[in-house]
C-alpha cells in the first residue's frame, strides 16, 4: 500500500509565520501527533530568508527597509533567498518515514527527483546537479549564485534550490521555485563594497539563475506549479496525498515558535 501524506496549500504569509509553520509541522510529525506534510505556500511581504548559519552582515538593512521586504532566519541551511513571484515548498516528517529516512544526500535526492519529474512535465529539461557540487566557503551570499548537489538546473542555470534539516527526530526541506520577475532583485539589498560590485553580481546572478516564465517562454501561476510538483512527487515517491488543514495544536505551536524564535531579534542576529 502507498504512504499517505497531508497535503496543505495555506495562504500568503510573513517569513516568521511561515518559517514557524514548517518547524511546528515537522516537531509534532515526530511526536506523531501529525502526518507527514507537503505544503505550498508564498510570502507577505517579500522577504529574504537567511540561511541558520549566515551573518546578518550580508543584507544591507536600510535598503531592505527602503524596499519593503521582510526579514527571517531559516532554521535550515544555505544562503539568502528573496522570496517573491515563487512557489515555496516544504516537506516534514518524521526521520524513519520511508520517504525521508536514510543520509541527508539520499532523502534530499529522492525528493530532488519528484520536484525534477514535476517540472519536467511542464516541458523543460530540468536536470539534477551532480553529487559532487558542494558550495564552499567561498561562495556569495545569494542561494541561487551556485547549485548544491541535486539541486535543479535548466541549460546550466539554477531553477530551484532547496535546503534541509534534521532535528529532534523530525525532516523538514523547504525550496523556492522563482515563477517570474527579475532574478537579480536580492542583489539590491545586499551588502557590498560599492555599487560596481553590485552590477557585476547582479550580472552573474541573472546568468547562472533562472525563472519558470524565462526557462519556459510564458507565466505560470503558482497553482500549475503545485499540480505538476504534486504529480511529480507522487509518482517519484509512490505516495497518495490527502488534501488537509494546520490543526490547532500546530497553529499553537507555530505562534508559540513565532515569538520565542522566527520573530525574535536573538534569532534573527544569532550569527
């Protein structure tokens, strides 16, 4: 018989809200107090999402402010992500969920290759970046200046970046899949030396990273989106996904993780 997983489409939220959300899943996903959960959802305002381990440093904040975008910290890894005009998925469980369970690499390849199939039903030759990428110290402060293991590529260029953590016997990943817009926009509200450091990123940035209205030559809302990652997460998982809601013991816990961590400055400047 085929796993059975919550599916949960929630609406437009802030980063602190939607951060909350996903560790408040995955916390009572161990407990198994819920099932495992595939959710979509977007930001409100844009924000920009730090990597756990990345220096607050990277984001000029008075510009940030000038554009009206939020602020969060992940409790996952990797680099700044502008969360706008994209999709956000997230994937929770428990650790010895047959999906999930096994080295970090071999889940996030398994959930790699649903997202990949998924996409490639939308026409596009999306490929898995091999095994062998790591971005190492050196890398910039933007996530999708370089593609990690696994992650999705169209022609060379990153399409979908996506990160994970194991914590208290729970899995959570969460990735961005950018819909449409300009690419380069988190550029704007990084720290840099001077403004000519500023165009020579945003330069390289729009090279090496990519859209779904630009790989595929027309918009696609975020409802096309989920259907074909749906469809292609089944069929790469072999699991069935029934439609379902936050219970209210998870919105208990995503407030109570909303004040104490996601919304809390000790958070935010932790690095």
């Amino acid at each position: 018989m085929s796993a059975t997983w919550r599916l949960l489409i929630t609406e437009p939220a802030s980063g602190s809200w939607n951060m909350a959300v996903d560790e408040a899943v995955a916390i009572l996903a161990a407990a198994g107090r819920s099932p495992t959960t595939l959710r979509f959802y977007s930001w409100q305002p844009p924000t920009v999402s730090l990597g756990r381990h990345q220096p607050l440093t990277d984001i000029d904040c008075e510009r940030l402010q000038r554009a009206g975008y939020g602020l969060v910290r992940r409790p996952t890894g990797g680099r700044a992500i502008l969360h706008v005009d994209e999709l956000t998925y997230s994937v929770a469980g428990p650790a010895h969920d047959e999906s999930l369970s096994g080295p970090v690499l071999d889940t996030y390849n398994r959930l790699s290759e649903g997202l990949m199939l998924g996409l490639q039903r939308l026409g596009l030759p999306v490929v898995k970046a091999p095994a062998t990428y790591r971005a190492g110290p050196e890398a910039g402060p933007a996530c999708f200046e370089v593609p990690s293991a696994y992650e999705l590529c169209i022609n060379g260029r990153k399409i979908m970046g996506s990160a994970q953590s194991r914590r208290r016997g729970y899995v959570l990943q969460h990735g961005s899949l950018p819909l449409k817009g300009d690419i380069a926009r988190l550029v704007d509200v990084l720290a840099v030396a001077d403004e000519a450091e500023r165009a020579a990123m945003r330069a390289a940035l729009a090279q090496r990273a990519t859209t779904l209205e630009e790989a595929l030559g027309r918009r696609v809302s975020f409802w096309e989106a989920a259907t074909v990652l749906v469809d292609g997460l089944t069929s790469a998982l072999g699991i069935d996904l029934e439609e379902g809601r936050l219970t209210d013991e998870e919105l208990a816990l995503a407030q109570e993780l909303e004040a104490t961590v996601y919304a809390h400055p000790d958070w935010l400047g932790r690095v």
